[in-house]
C-alpha cells in the first residue's frame, strides 16, 4: 500500500542539541570568572593604593627638595622616586613631584617677581630691570635642569614678565605725568615768587619796564598752557597755577606800593595814610579814570592793576585776551588796607614822638643840660667814625652816669636828667644801628674781603631782626658784636624811637640799591656796545671814564679816583666791566702807572688799595670763556707795569697783603741806586740784561719775545728772592702774555717755526695769537668758519685747519652751550672743504696806525711759509690777502652779553627770548 507523508509546518523554536555531559566544566568557568574578578578587583583595589602612596609621598616630600635640580640627573631631587615603589606607584608619585615643581615654582617666581617689582616699580629702567634679573633667576634656578624642566621655568618666567609689562608702563606713564606735573608747579611757584619780586622793585612808571613784565607774567602763563594742552595738566591744576601767577602779579603791585610809601617817608612830603585811602577807593571803583585824583607816587602800580590782559588757557585758536583787572584788584585789597593802618600808626608815632621830643628838649633847656649833652653826643660820633667804638660807649656812658649821681644829689630835676640820658642813649644806639647797616661783606676775586652797604635783601632782614628784638629776620655776622654793645645801651623806653630809625636807615639802603640797579643797568647797557669789538685804544679808554663807569649822576671818572677806599670798595664792579668791554679804564691805569714810579704824595695804604686792584682785575672772571685779561691786550698795561705788579703779588704770597707796602718800597729804591741793582742782577740771573735766564728758560724763543722778557727780569730780581723764584715769576709772566696759537697762526718773531705737528702735546704760542684780539673761544671758531667761507667762495681749494684744542675740548666738556655756540658750530669748522684743501695760517705783519695787520700764509712743499696768492674775483686774479683786526672782526660775531637785569634772568629761566 503506498505511504502518504505528512508536510511539515516550520516555526522557531529552540533547538535542543545532545551535548556530551559538562556539568564539571561549567562550574569550573564560573569559579575562574570570579577568580579573575576577584583578582581585578584586588588589582584596581591595590593600584589605586599604589597610586594613592605615590601621590602621598610625593606631597610629602619637601618644597626645597621640589624645587631644587640634581646636577646629575638634570630633574627636581626629589623626583627619584622611593626604591619600594612599583611602576603604578612611582608613576604617580612622579607626576604630583612635577606638578608641584611646576606649582612650587610658579610660588617662588612670583614672589621673587613681587619683591623685585617693589625694589624697581619706580626706577627709570624699572621695567627692564625687572625682566633681566627675573629672567636670570629663573636661569639659575633651572641651572643643570634637564630641557623640559628648563623650558617649564622659562615659560613661567616669560609669563610673569608679559603679565608685568603693562603695569610698569603704566606706572611709568603715572610717574612721567606726576613728574612733568611737578615740574610745572615747580617752574610756577619759582616764576611766581621772581615776578613779585621783579614788579616790587621795578619802577613803573618806565614803559619799558612795564613792557618787561606784561611779557614775563605771560610766557609763565604760556609754559602752563603748553602743560594743559599736554594733558600734564588737568582744568583744576591749571587753574591753580593761573591764578597762582596773577595773584604773585597782585602781590608784586602791593609790595611797589608799600614801598613807595616807606620810600616817601624820608621825602619832604611823605605818603600819608589819607594818600593810600585814595588809591583804595578808586581801585574798588573799577574807575580807570579816576587815578589822576591818586597821588603820583601811587599811579604806575594802579596803572598796571587796571590795565594788565594776559592770554588764557586752551588750544592756541581758542585762547581768550583776559583782563585780569578784578582778580588783581581783590589780591591788592588786604594789603592796601594793611598799609592804610600802618601809615596811619606811622603818623600817630610820629606825632607821639614829636611832642615827647619837644617836651623832653623843653625840660632839658631849663635845666641847662643841652650844652654838656650836646658835647657827649659829639664825643661819641667822633670816636665811633675814627673806629673806637668802646671809646665812644664810654664817652657817652660817662656822661650818663654823671647824670645819673646829680639824680641821686638832686642837683637837677629828675625828669630833664632821665630826658638826657634818653637823648644821649637814643643818638648811640641810633648811630650803632647805622652801623649795622654798614656790616655787609664783600669777596673779592683775589680772596680779600671788604666792607659794604647791606644789601636790600639783608637790609630787610636787619630791620626785621631789630623791631622784633631778635624773634624774626636775621643778624649780618659783622653786626654781632656791635649788637651786643647795642643791647649794653639802650633801655625798653628807647625801643620805640630806634625801631623807627632802623626803618629809615632800612629805606636809604633800600632806595640806594634801586638807584644802584638803575646805575649798574646802565653801564651794563652802554658797555656792551663795546664788549668784544672795540679795541683797547686810548679814545676808549678815556670814554672808559667819561661815560661807561661814570658814576650815578653822570659825572667821570675823576682824577686821583682809584687812590680811594670809595673806588676800593667799588672796584669789583669796574673790573667785570673792565673784563666784559677789553678795555682798561684809562684813570686806572695812569693810577698802576703812578704808583709803579713812586709818584710823591702816594701813601702806603693807597699803595695797598693799587695793587690789590690789580689783582682784582688779574682775577675776574666773566660767563664767557675769556682766554685774555684786558691788562694784557696791546694797550693795556705795558710789560713793565704787569711785571712790576706781578712781582709785588708773587713776593707777598707768604707774607700777605701786609708785606704790600714794604715790597714796593723796596722795588722802587732797588731801582734808585743803580749801581748796587747791577750787581745784584748780575748774582742772581747772571747778567744785568735778563737775556741769559730767558735763554735757559725757553730756548724755542724768538729774539723778539725774548728781548720783551729780558725787559721785565729786573722787576722779578728787584721784588727779592733767589734764581728760582724770578724763573718762576717769568713762567707766570709768559702765560699772560703769550696765547696759543690754536693752528691759526704762525709767528716766527714770537716763536721758533714749529716742528712737527699741531696736536695737544705741542701747543704753540704767539704774543699775536688771535686770543689776544678775540677773548671769547667760539667767537674764535666762528671767525675762522666765516673766513674760511669767504676764500672758498671765492674759488680757492683752501681754508683755515682748527688744529689744536681747547682744555675744555680736550676734556670733552663740549656738551653744553660756549660762549653762545654749541658743538655744533665746531663740526661746522671742520667740515668746511676736504682735508686736501691747501691749509691757511695768518702772520702778523705789523701795524696800520694803532692796529695789527695779518697776511694769509701757507706752507709750500719745502716747508717755506710763503703768502697765498688767492683768487680774489671771478677772472681768477690771485693777490695777497691781508687784513687788518677791524677787518676781521667783520668775519667774527660779538660776544652775548651777560643778564643786565632780574628781569633778564627770569627770562632766560623761563625760556622766553630777551628782545620780546
């Protein structure tokens, strides 16, 4: 039968597979499975722990271990890590050791960084110290490091100097800016305090003075502007300087106020106190037109507080003319009140002490003492002007004292005794405060010292001293002593009387100075027109005396002048006059001339006076770079008279000015037996010419030069001592006679032609060196820059070599300004041309009438000095060049004067030209 089969239907289901039995194997995998697990476990667990101990040795090891490098190995010492220590151990233990060296290091940078900041934030170079000395230090920390450790610190350190720069800039700019602030408020409180000054003492009614001022008060005012626009100042601080300069203006207008009322004091009609009363009401009216109705004395300083408009603040476009008129009226308000109340305590003093005066003189009449009082009051001026002040106390205290025992015997009335002795204790003290004004000290050049008015300024401070009984002001040190004999006199009731004379004494002193300003101001003014151009003639001498040291009245130089103590004490002014201008006083030098021949009628003490001058004038020094006394330049003194002064000066230097009049003495009868003077020349220099000792003492010598030497030589002889001294007395004779040459010029009759170079080591002189014509070195330089440019531009390949140096050149002290002119004036000598230009030197060939003549010279391939032949048109005509000294003064700039005035000082102090 056939089978049927059965069709199968398919779904998923498990499959049931016949496996051999593995129940053993199945509980083994599970057993390993958590062995392994229990193992990892235990591994994590003890690897974390590793770990952990690494991590906790590593922290426990020490800051300087951490940041200290072993040379040898080139990493922290404390980097090894411990022997015990596993791979997972001292893995971690390393990377806490470097990251702490990182950390650690970043510490200690820091804080070195914070300290060096503090040592350098507000030093000039602060910045750059900081990163050289920080950037050093972390070199030598990292010092044997290995690179990585190196690079880690450097980074450090580069980081904190990136992250300090902008700190140090900005205190920098902090700084600058305080600085520059500072330094304004610096310039202004200086300028404030000279203009106050300056307008007190100027007198105002000079429109030129007035000018002065109106210019000074604004380049104060402009050097702050420039500070605003500079954003050195803000709107509050340049305020605050603005109105610091017009308030000194204010002040300077009260104090030529007050003095023209304590200056009026010892006119015939004072100012009164109803005179400034005037003055206040027409100031607080505002009413310029009303100043005629004040008293003229008073008008030049309303004038200025009226009218003075000054430039304001802001950008140059937006400057505003400001008048100043309200703020200078409320600065003068106070004081002008102060002065109304002192002048009226003035008047009321006065009139106090004019009736006790004439009471006093009353009771003293009827009492018959005026003839006895009038005789100690005598005694006592004759005895204090001869210089016997304790004679003159005791003159005066007897008669006092004779007074005092009629008291006792009642022989007169007391109040006519207590009266004289008053009157008589009043005249000493009064003289003796006089005096006082006399105690002022003057140093002369030479080292000398002589007596002198105060000054103003001491003056000032003398009265304050007296009428304060010693609580303000200052005692001159020459006043001590007749301070205390002052004090021995008077009594607490003379106080009133004596601080009122003091006050008057104080105002001559002060009116004098101002008329010795004006004086010196004018001399000054007319000396100038000769300073450096004008020869040493005998027409300028005399106008030396007639005009430019004439005195304050206008009258010359008189006769016999320079034998006075007047003209002794004066001297010092003459001679910086004598210096600026060349030339020598003609009365001056007939005076040296007299007293060299031992003129009749000569005394000793004159004598004294004459060569004391001399070395006054021998010693004066000017602000410019002066190489030539004018005693030495031609027309000046002759050889003889500088040898005979010379030689007086050399003999005393150990004896001292006391040994002056026996020297003279000597030296002039040396001269009257001539004879003996023969023999005494021939034992100490070996002949009675003077020629031998020249010789030996400087073979190089022309015959001219040596027969103007050998000339003085018996003036050295006749002053005494022994060879050595008259060589040394020659040696200083020939430096003030002989100038380098400076390379300009050649003077075979002075000196024997020169061998070899020009350079410092052979220096060469001329007694017709152009020093002798032009005192001032960069007048000099500029002479020959200009001449050169002129035989250059007529077509000639030559010019004038600079080849020698100045002492100040050599020292390299030509930073600053000379004379006028900077280094920049010698570089333009030096580049004239090329060094193959034919080099020129001038020869003195003589004179034309009183002037020296100077040809153009060179050297030709032999080493002749010959003219140059110079081409002296544009047809190429050569002739000889010679010029006289007038002609080459053309060639050369004159001198800048010296300041004439505070005016002029203040000036050139704050920056402003002194022909505004």
């Amino acid at each position: 039968m056939a089978v049927i089969r059965e069709k199968r239907r398919f779904s998923t289901q498990g499959i049931g597979v016949v496996r051999e039995s593995t129940g053993s194997e199945g509980s083994a995998k599970r057993i390993r499975e958590f062995a392994d697990s229990l193992i990892s476990g235990s591994y994590k667990e003890l690897a974390s722990r590793a770990e952990v101990a690494g991590q906790e040795a590593a922290q426990a090891a020490s800051a300087e271990n951490i940041r200290t490098i072993d040379p040898e190995t080139g990493k922290p010492e404390a980097f090894e890590m411990p022997a015990q220590f596993g791979g997972i151990a001292g893995r971690a233990y390393q990377n806490v050791i470097e990251s702490r060296y990182v950390k650690e290091t970043e510490t200690h940078l820091q804080a070195y960084a914070t300290k060096l900041f503090e040592e350098t934030k507000l030093q000039e170079d602060g910045f750059k110290q900081f990163s050289n000395r920080l950037t050093q230090y972390a070199g030598e920390l990292t010092d044997n490091a290995a690179p990585r450790f190196k690079n880690i610190v450097g980074g450090l350190a580069s980081t904190l100097v990136a992250s300090n720069e902008a700190t140090y800039i900005k205190i920098k700019t902090q700084r600058e800016a305080e600085e520059n602030l500072l330094h304004l408020n610096t310039v202004s409180e200086e300028a404030s305090g000279n203009i106050t000054n300056v307008i007190a003492s100027l007198d105002l009614s000079d429109t030129d003075s007035v000018e002065e001022v109106n210019a000074v008060v604004q380049a104060s005012l402009d050097i702050q502007n420039e500070g605003l626009v500079a954003n050195v100042h803000n709107s509050t601080s340049a305020q605050k300087v603005e109105t610091q300069i017009i308030e000194a203006l204010s002040n300077g207008v009260a104090q030529n106020m007050q003095r023209a009322m304590l200056a009026s004091q010892t006119d015939k009609v004072p100012l009164k106190s109803d005179d400034l009363n005037i003055a206040r009401a027409v100031l607080l009216s505002g009413d310029s037109d009303s100043i005629d109705k004040v008293d003229a004395r008073l008008q030049p300083a309303l004038r200025l507080a009226f009218n003075f408009k000054y430039k304001g603040f802001g950008k140059e476009e937006d400057r505003q003319i400001i008048n100043a008129r309200t703020q200078i009226i409320e600065g003068i308000k106070a004081p002008l009140t102060n002065m109304i109340n002192n002048a009226a305590g003035i008047e009321s003093d006065a009139k106090t002490a004019r009736s006790e005066q004439e009471a006093n003189n009353q009771r003293i009449n009827n009492a018959g003492l005026q003839p006895a009082q009038e005789t100690a009051i005598n005694k006592f001026s004759e005895l204090s002007s001869s210089g016997d002040m304790q004679g003159a106390i005791k003159a005066g205290m007897d008669r006092i004292n004779v007074l005092e025992g009629m008291i006792a015997n009642d022989t007169v009335g007391f109040a006519a005794a207590r009266s004289s002795q008053a009157e008589i204790r009043r005249a000493m003290g009064a003289a003796i405060v006089n005096n006082m004004y006399s105690t002022g000290v003057q140093k002369l050049p030479n080292g000398d010292t002589v007596k002198r008015r105060l000054n103003a300024s001491e003056g000032r401070e003398l009265d304050a001293y007296l009428t304060s009984n010693g609580l303000d002001g200052k005692l001159p040190e020459g006043a001590k002593e007749l301070y205390k004999q002052y004090k021995s006199i008077i009594k607490s009731d003379d106080n009133d009387y004596l601080n009122r004379k003091s006050g008057e004494f104080f105002e001559i002193v002060n009116r004098d100075a101002s008329a010795d300003a004006a004086h010196v101001k004018s001399v000054n003014t007319k000396a100038n027109i000769l300073a450096g151009t004008a020869a040493n003639t005998t027409k300028n001498q005399g106008e030396m005396d007639s005009s430019i040291l004439a005195t304050a009245d206008g009258s010359p130089v008189p006769s016999g002048y320079y034998l006075t103590s007047e003209a002794f004490e004066a001297f010092p002014f003459h001679a910086q006059v004598m210096m600026k201008t060349g030339i020598v006083g003609a009365e001056f030098k007939r005076t040296l001339t007299a007293v060299r021949e031992g003129r009749q009628g000569i005394t000793e003490e004159q004598m004294v006076m004459a060569v004391q001058m001399y070395d006054v004038l021998r010693n004066t020094k000017t602000q410019q770079l002066v190489t030539v006394n004018p005693l030495d330049r031609d027309g000046g003194l002759s050889s003889e008279t500088n040898a005979f002064y010379d030689a007086v000066l050399s003999a005393v230097e150990i004896e001292g000015s006391g040994a002056i009049g026996r020297v003279v003495g000597e030296m002039q009868s040396a001269f009257s037996d001539t004879q003996s003077f023969s023999k005494r020349m021939t034992a100490t220099v070996g002949d009675t010419t003077g020629f031998n000792i020249v010789g030996e003492t400087f073979p190089d010598l022309g015959y001219t030069a040596t027969e103007e030497l050998a000339s003085v030589v018996p003036y050295f002889v006749a002053a005494g001592g022994s060879k050595d001294n008259v060589v040394r007395l020659l040696n200083n004779h020939y430096k003030r006679n002989y100038y380098p040459t400076e390379g300009y010029v050649i003077d075979p009759a002075s000196y024997t032609p020169p061998e070899g170079p020009f350079d410092e080591d052979n220096v060469h002189v001329s007694k017709h060196a152009m020093a002798k014509h032009f005192p001032d070195t960069m007048q000099r330089i500029r002479l020959f820059e200009n001449l050169s440019r002129h035989i250059k531009g007529l077509g000639n390949d030559a010019r004038f070599f600079r080849q020698e140096k100045t002492f100040r050149e050599g020292a390299g002290f030509i930073t600053d300004t000379i004379g006028g002119y900077t280094e920049e004036t010698l570089d333009k000598l030096y580049s004239i041309g090329d060094e193959f230009d034919t080099a020129l030197y001038l020869t003195h060939q003589g004179k034309i009438g009183a002037e020296d003549v100077y040809t153009v010279m060179q050297f030709d391939k032999s080493g002749n000095l010959i003219p140059y032949l110079a081409k002296s048109n544009e047809l190429g005509d050569r002739n000889l060049l010679s010029y006289t000294v007038s002609e080459l003064r053309k060639f050369a700039p004159e001198q800048p004067a010296p300041f004439e005035s505070p005016v002029q000082e203040l000036k050139a102090f704050i920056g402003l030209p002194q022909d505004i």
